[in-house]
C-alpha cells in the first residue's frame, strides 16, 4: 500500500503533463495563429545545434568511454551539444580522417538531427517534450547560448560490452545492452518511473528550477542531474554488479544494489546526506561549511564515481574541488577522507569533473578546469604526484569536454574537448617523449559540426530583411532566399554574396541587415555595404560606406565600430549606431559621392564617446545591477545596439547591448524633431518615450504600426512581444511598465533580428540558435492571434467584399465557406452579366496599381495566375496552360488559354500617386457551355525592379460570372495579402 501511495502521484502528474503537452502543442502552417509556419537555418523547429549536423563532427563532446573486449576498442563519446553518443571503432577510426562512426545513439540520423528528445526549441513550454528509450538530451531546451552551453557525464561499460549513461538533461541512468551488436535502444532506466518522464527529481516540470524539487522519499527512485547551484552525472558498478550514481543536483551518490541477479531501481545507500530525508538543492553540512568541503560526509555537486581494484569508492565533489574517498562497508551518511589532501583550486576552477582509475595500474585520473584550461593529472594511489601532461594544458574547456576518460586497449588515453577544438584526443605515452597528442579523432575540419550552405552559424549579432520577394539574412555571411511565400521548412539558401566560397566565414563578418529603396545595406563592423535588390550569387556592393565620415562641423566619424542601421525608406537618410562610442547619428545623402553626418544621438560633441556622456561612468555589464541613475535622462545613451525606423519615420533606439550592457531600455525618438537639411550637427535630441528595463533588441514594425520585439534572454522574456498602439500618447514620457498586446508562441535564445514585410509575414531570427522562423499574415487575424468568427465566414455564411483600404465593410449573403475567407488587400468581384462559358469568349478585365514612384511598362517582368490550388507564372509574351474551376472545385476540362497581357501604362498624378493599368484578356477554349454557374480567378502581378516599401497594389483583380456563388471556393491559398 506504502508504494501505491507514492507512485500514484507520480502517475496523476504524469497524466496532467500529457494534457498539458497535448493543449501547448505548436500548430504549424495556420497564418496568424502566433506559431511560426516556417523556418530556415536548421532542419526543423525542434533543431537548435549550429552548423550543419554530420556524424563525422562532434559539438561539444563531453566524456568518452572504451570498451576494450576487442582488438583497439569501441569508443563512446558524448557528443552532448548534439544529444547523441557516437559509437566509434576505433580499429577503423585510427585509420581515417576523421573518424565515422558505426552507430548513433540518441538519434535517428547522423545527418540533421540532434535535439534534446527531438525538439529543443521548447515547443511546449513550460512542459518539456517528453523523451524515449531512442532519445538523449545533452544540451537543453531552455539554453540561451548554445555555443557556451552542454553537459558533462561520467559513463561506464561493463565486462559484457555494456554501456551505462548518465542522461544528462533527463536526469536518468539508461542502460544499453551491448549497443554494437544488439541496437542503439535503451533496454533499462533508472530515476524515472519510465523512458517518457525527464523531470528533476520526477515531480519537476521544468529541470532547471529555481530550485530543485525534494526527491519523492519513499521508494527512492528520483534523481536529479542539474539544478540551480549545481550539476553531475556520473555511474559505474561496484565488484558485485551493484549500481552507483553520481546525482549532482541532490548533492548525494546513490547505490541501486543487485538483488537475484538484477539490479534494483530502488537506491538503498547515500553517501553526502546524512539520510534520504535531505535531498534537492540542500547542501547539508555546506550550508554552514565557510571552509568549504572540510565537512567529509557533505558534497556539492558530484560529478564522476570510480572503485579501484580494493573496493575504494572514489567520488569527484566538483563544487567543493575535492576527491572523496569511502572505504567498506558502505553505510548511509557514512564520512570519508579526501584523496591526497589535494585541493583544485585556482582562477576559473571546477572540478575535478571526471576522475579515472588508470587499467594499468599507474594511478588515478583527474580531469578538471585551471585558469579556464583543461587539465589532466595522473595521481599515485599513494596520494603523491604521479606524473602531469603538461602538452597541451593550454586547451580552452568552456562547461563541456570534461566528462568521463577513456582508454583504448593498447594503453592510449582518449579525452574530449570542448570549447573551441570540439573534438576527441587520444594521447600516446613512450619513455622518450612522455605524454603526447598524437591524433584528433574528427578533425579536419576543425570546430564544431561541418560548415555547409544548408545550415545556419550562430553569431551573436544578425540580421534579416525582406526585399520584394527576396529574404536576406546574415549568419557572418549574407545569404538569401529567393521567392520568400514559397520557402519550404528548412531550405537552404539560393545563394549567397561576400565571399568565393559559401563554406568561408567573412571577416569581418555581416551583422545587421535592413531594406530600404529597393536595396539591402548591411553593417560589417568598419562598414556598411550597400547592394542593388535582388540579390545574386557574386554580387558586389555598389556602395561601401567605410573609414571616415564627414560631419557638418568639418570633423570626422571613424566607422570602427558599426552594428545597428537604419536608412530610410526613400534611401535619402542612414541612421547608424556604435555602442562603444555610445552614440547614433544620421548620415545625410548615404547613396551620393559626399554622405555627412548631420545629427548625433546621446553625445553633445562630435569627441562624445563616454556612456551617458560621462567620463567616470563604467558601463554597465552587470545581469543583475541596476543602471546609472543618469539612464533616465532622454539625452544620454550608453550601449546603444539595434535601432529601426518604423512606418510613420519614428526612431527606435535599444539603448542596451549584447551581452548584458548599457541602460537596458528602449527609447522613442519622433520624426518631427529630425530636420531634412540643417546647416549645422544637431547634438543630444531628447527621446520622446522612455520604456525601461526594456533589454530589447531590433523592433520591428507592420503596415499598421504594430511593433515586434524581442528581448535580451538574460531578462527572463524568452518571448517576442508585440504592442499595437506604440506611438500612443508620446508626451508621457517614462513607462514603469510597457504591457504589450499579446506574444509569439515560439520560445526564443537571442530573437536579435525581427522584420516585417509588406504582406504582414513576420521573420523573427534567433541569432544563437542559428533559425530565422516566419509567421504567416499575423495581422490578418484579432489582436489575439486566434481566428475567430470575425475571422472565419462558415457560420456567417458570407462572401467578403472590400472597402477602398482593402479591409471587409460589406457581407454578401447566401455563401457557406469551409475555408478562411481574409480579408484582400482591395479585391474587387467584377461580374459579367449574361456571359456564358463558351468556346471562343474572350473576357477582359483591368487592374489597377498604385506606386509612390513612376512604374513604366518595362517594370512589369510577369504576372501570376492562381487558380483553385495552382499557380502559374504568365510571362509578357507566352501562352500559358491554366485551370479555371467551378464552384465546386470542379475542373472545366483543361480549359483557358492565357494570351500575352495587353499593358496600357496611365499615369495618374495626385498627391505623388502613380497609377498603373494593365489589362488581362483571356479566351475560352472548352467547348463545354456552362451558364449561371459562378467561376473566380485571383491574380497578381509583380513588378521588377521591385519599388520601394511604400509600395502598394491598389486592388488584386478578381473575374467571376454571373450568379453569386453557393459556397465559397476552397483555393488552398490566401484571399488576403
């Protein structure tokens, strides 16, 4: 009765995880629901690892074990920042550059895949995904920085070839059966009640609490890797078979004894606590322990457990930087001694992280950091110092490449290494040299994972923009994605500019990208390039704004340090940020033979470069420490980064920087205090609005004004916000809080680039996690994102007809609609009275386009035809096949014939409006007489050079006969631009 009571709540969480996973699940492909419909940069939206994933490249490895039953060995290595083991034999992989390996465990593919239980984008927080007897998570879901982030474990292989695995981020032990000659398949679990649950301790919903929850006491099951001030994951077994573990996150070593053959899930022995009543994030003695680690029955995050060949048990207390030594027989709470009396200390110190018994007899192992560098010791058993390799001490190791050692059968020790080498080692020793690295197992290439053109880097600073049809992004390259409402999930780019090779990384790399006046500028630290839209493979910049710039006063501006732009939508102004010189200014002209410098933000000279013009005032870096009291002032800056424009000619400035700097808000400056041509710098204007403890970064603005907006994942906002009404109300100047209107559903690391093009399509880039997701006509729908049946005509039983802003007014009765019937951007049902579908009809009808500037008739390259669920392109001068469908998705044979546009260009002047006709003429071919049956054909014509993005189609041009419909037509496509 004892056990039902304690599983049964286990079991009820378990249920109400499962509803709440099912109720948060992301819905794809629905526009203007607030979940992403597309992404770029990676394979899919669960993808989060950088570069392209290949199981020739490791990212982040974090321990490595060896089999060595056969001839060299198996290799394990915990490739955690891809939440796999490769399995490697090492017979074949000493012979190969670089090493393949045999299987993947974790994941179905060594191609593509690697998240955390299939999906590390945190799909459905707060819950996580659950995982499964084929999964691993090695890297998290919630991390902000991918490339600083992993785990670190301590794995075992018994005398039978099996593989033991600390799960780091599921917190549970599996077990595979000898994985190389059965299957890559879990066969065993310990610290959760089955392979689907993850959580610290069982009952967490999230593992990384504030802190972690108390372990479930009786049976004592849980376990729990990582938690607020700790983590550690390590097993082995002990001479009878039993099953230690290293539970980092409750502070404590496990024992799951061996009880007929088979080992127990129930712990029966903890070392670290006093008894099983403690647990969690409590570090017993500790707490009180200001000498911290001369209480000898306490630990702190505990990382690696090891016997030796007496039945030592050997215990890596990490956080307290000691090796704990238990003698037999083993008792709950029990004391031990600390190996050596050796302390790890030093700059940068954790660890040790992994220790080692050496097979051959020559000591014991440490792994651990000093002074931010890996380092290897080989200790004496006797607690002397046996020996150090001291080649290659200088290996940067940043959290991950730390965990377990390995050694393959002829006495070579194999090491992983993370921070920038991402690899695996194998160190040789001979009399005459000593210790040394004589192979890096998966390089070359060097760094993580395989540079390619199908995947996206993670550069802290991005940028992405819209150009026509064109999507542009910068990962250090610029690369670009042609026809942006037909990129599927994951395509690669169509090309890229900058360098001979789409494999090479710039340097210096491309930051932040914008569009304006038919061109894309991008920021390349000392430079702005400027490029004619659309881009193509080769491209050079016709325009490179670098060095000096001229000021009004005669003076200067050095571009050494330029990240954030943005130029006007006409071109004729450039706005330019440099968060080290704390400032913004605009440059005049950009595009001439002489740009100047006419206004700067946040200085009062021309020499200003001080944060918040003060010479004494260190700015500030701190997470957590409040800002100068001087951030208040509208007329200072102090780490300004992104700045955009929005659709009324307003600046926004992000007065904050990646990582953590500045005055961490965002500020509002209005266009009317920017004059067109002063004859002198205009210094310090006074923002207008003030919205603090704002860690924004680039917003982002829609055809209604509605501002996007992510924040810096220090804050605590994992989410992009929006607001509808930003400008309200300017003359308030400072808002405690800035409640926004409603949020993204997709959970984010660094969203450091938004844009929104003309059609209201959303494209968020996540810098860190190297993925640009597209959020399909978010405007289309209410402010909450959810269609409605405002949104919806089933229920109405209506057709939308439009008004001259392109939004409903009018309802036309007598329709049921199975489909979403949006609202076009000035569709216009243009009947033909009496007609009848009859061989040899020629039907015209005319559209309407509406330019800030002058269209000719050489402008117009093709048109596009959509009818039902196709589309066609009709380029000037062909004869094009197309469909035309009843009302009831019918197919009237294989019927029009598409005759070379007739395009009548009118010029029509009003108010610097220009209006271009073109008329359509088609002519039926079916023989088939149909009347009184209505037939709708949507088209749209594109424009090359694309315009500018005051551009707008006055009316799409919509045909149908006579007689209204019954039922709305289901074309598979959106009404609504």
């Amino acid at each position: 009765m004892k056990k039902l009571v304690a599983v049964l709540p286990v079991l009820l969480l378990m249920l109400s995880l499962t509803v709440a996973i099912e109720s948060s699940s992301p819905k794809r492909g629905i526009p203007g629901d607030r979940w992403a419909d597309i992404e770029v940069g990676k394979r899919d939206f669960g993808e989060i690892s950088p570069k392209e994933i290949v199981p020739f490249k490791v990212f982040n490895p974090g321990g490595v074990i060896v089999d060595r039953s056969i001839a060299h060995g198996r290799m394990y290595v915990w490739d955690a920042g891809n939440s796999r083991i490769l399995g490697v034999d090492l017979a074949k992989c000493y012979y190969a550059q670089p090493c393949n390996p045999e299987i993947i465990i974790g994941q179905p593919s060594g191609y593509d895949y690697g998240a955390c239980n299939r999906d590390a984008s945190y799909q459905y927080y707060p819950n996580r995904a659950p995982a499964s007897a084929s999964t691993l998570c090695g890297l998290s879901e919630k991390t902000h920085t991918t490339l600083e982030d992993g785990s670190h474990v301590n794995m075992f292989v018994d005398a039978e070839g099996n593989l033991y695995v600390p799960d780091a981020k599921n917190n549970r032990v599996l077990k595979y059966n000898s994985p190389f000659t059965t299957d890559t398949i879990a066969d065993e679990v310990w610290g959760q009640p089955d392979f689907q649950s993850n959580g610290c301790n069982i009952r967490g919903m999230d593992f990384d609490v504030e802190k972690s929850p108390k372990p479930v006491q009786e049976p004592v099951t849980s376990l729990c890797f990582h938690s607020k001030h700790t983590y550690g994951a390590g097993v082995t077994l002990d001479r009878e078979g039993n099953l230690w573990v290293a539970d980092g996150g409750n502070n404590r070593v496990l024992r799951f004894p061996k009880t007929n053959g088979k080992l127990s899930k129930v712990a029966d022995i903890v070392l670290g606590q006093y008894s099983f009543k403690e647990g969690g994030d409590i570090e017993f003695c500790n707490v009180l322990d200001r000498g911290r680690g001369s209480c000898m029955a306490g630990m702190h995050g505990p990382t690696a457990v090891r016997f030796d060949d007496k039945g030592m048990l050997y215990v890596s207390d990490a956080y307290n930087n000691r090796v704990l030594v238990f003698s037999p027989p083993f008792y709950s709470g029990m004391e031990a001694s600390r190996f050596g009396n050796i302390t790890f200390g030093g700059k940068g110190n954790s660890g040790p992280l992994a220790i080692e018994i050496d097979p051959w007899g020559r000591g014991l192992w440490t792994n651990h950091n000093l002074d931010h560098k890996q380092n290897l010791i080989l200790w004496s058993l006797s607690n002397g110092n046996y020996g150090q390799i001291k080649d290659w001490i200088n290996e940067p190791a940043i959290q991950s490449g730390l965990g377990s050692i390995g050694f393959d059968a002829h006495g070579n020790l194999l090491t992983s290494i993370g921070g920038n080498a991402h690899d695996v080692y194998r160190i040789s020793f001979n009399e005459y040299d000593g210790y040394k690295i004589d192979k890096r197992l998966f390089s070359p290439p060097e760094g993580y994972n395989f540079v390619s053109g199908k995947r996206m880097f993670h550069p802290a600073w991005t940028g992405v923009a819209v150009v026509g049809d064109q999507l542009v992004a910068s990962d250090g390259r610029l690369l670009f994605w042609n026809d942006k409402n037909r990129i599927s999930k994951g395509k690669p780019p169509d090309g890229f500019i900058g360098a001979n090779n789409i494999t090479y990384y710039p340097n210096p790399q491309y930051g932040q990208v914008k569009s304006a006046a038919g061109m894309i500028w991008a920021t390349k630290i000392k430079s702005i390039e400027i490029y004619q839209a659309p881009l193509k493979s080769g491209d050079k910049s016709f325009k490179s704004i670098s060095q000096n710039v001229d000021a009004l006063d005669g003076s200067k501006l050095p571009l050494t340090d330029v990240w954030g732009i943005a130029p006007t939508p006409d071109g004729k102004f450039l706005w330019v940020s440099q968060p080290n010189q704390h400032r913004v200014f605009r440059i005049r002209d950009p595009l001439s033979e002489n740009p100047i410098v006419d206004i700067i933000l946040g200085q009062s000279s021309t020499e200003g470069i001080y944060c918040n013009q003060d010479p004494y005032e260190k700015a500030n870096k701190d997470p957590w420490a409040e800002p100068d009291k001087k951030s208040e002032d509208l007329d200072k800056l102090c780490w300004p980064g992104a700045i955009s424009l929005d659709r009324k000619g307003n600046l926004y400035v992000s007065d904050h920087f990646i990582e953590w700097a500045g005055n961490k808000r965002l500020l509002m400056f209005l266009k009317e205090d920017f004059p067109d041509k002063p004859s002198s710098i205009i210094f310090a204007i006074k923002a207008k609005r003030i919205f603090p403890k704002m860690t924004t970064f680039e917003p982002a603005f829609d055809r209604n004004n509605r501002m996007y907006i992510g924040f810096n994942p220090y804050s605590g906002n994992r989410f992009v916000q929006y607001f509808d009404d930003i400008e309200s109300n300017p003359s308030k100047r400072y808002d405690m809080v800035l409640k926004p209107d409603g949020k993204l559903n997709d959970y984010y690391g660094w969203p450091v680039a938004i844009t929104v093009d003309d059609d209201d399509n959303v494209y968020v880039y996540d810098a860190n996690r190297g993925q640009i997701r597209i959020y399909r006509s978010l405007t289309d729908k209410d402010s909450d994102g959810i269609p409605d049946e405002s949104d919806r005509c089933a229920d109405t039983k209506v057709f939308q007809e439009t008004g001259t802003d392109g939004c409903p007014t009018k309802q036309k009765k007598g329709m049921e609609c199975g489909d979403y019937c949006d609202p076009v951007l000035a569709a216009k049902f243009l009947t033909v009275p009496g007609e009848k579908v009859v061989k040899g009809n020629r039907i015209n009808f005319i559209t309407e386009l509406e330019y800030v500037r002058r269209i000719e008739k050489s402008d117009v390259e093709y048109a596009m035809l959509s009818v039902g669920k196709e589309s066609h392109s009709l380029v000037v001068g062909r004869t094009v096949q197309v469909k035309l469908l009843g009302p009831y998705g019918e197919v009237i044979d294989a019927s029009t014939d598409l005759s070379e546009p007739e395009i009548n260009t009118v010029i029509i002047e009003n108010e610097q409006r220009h209006i271009m006709q073109i008329t359509y003429s088609f002519k039926i071919k079916d023989n088939k007489v149909t009347t009184g049956k209505p037939y709708l054909i949507i088209l749209s014509t594109r424009v090359v050079p694309s315009p500018d993005e005051s551009f707008r189609p006055r009316n799409e041009f919509v045909f149908e006969f006579e007689n209204p419909p019954k039922r709305c037509i289901k074309l598979g496509l959106e009404l609504c631009i």
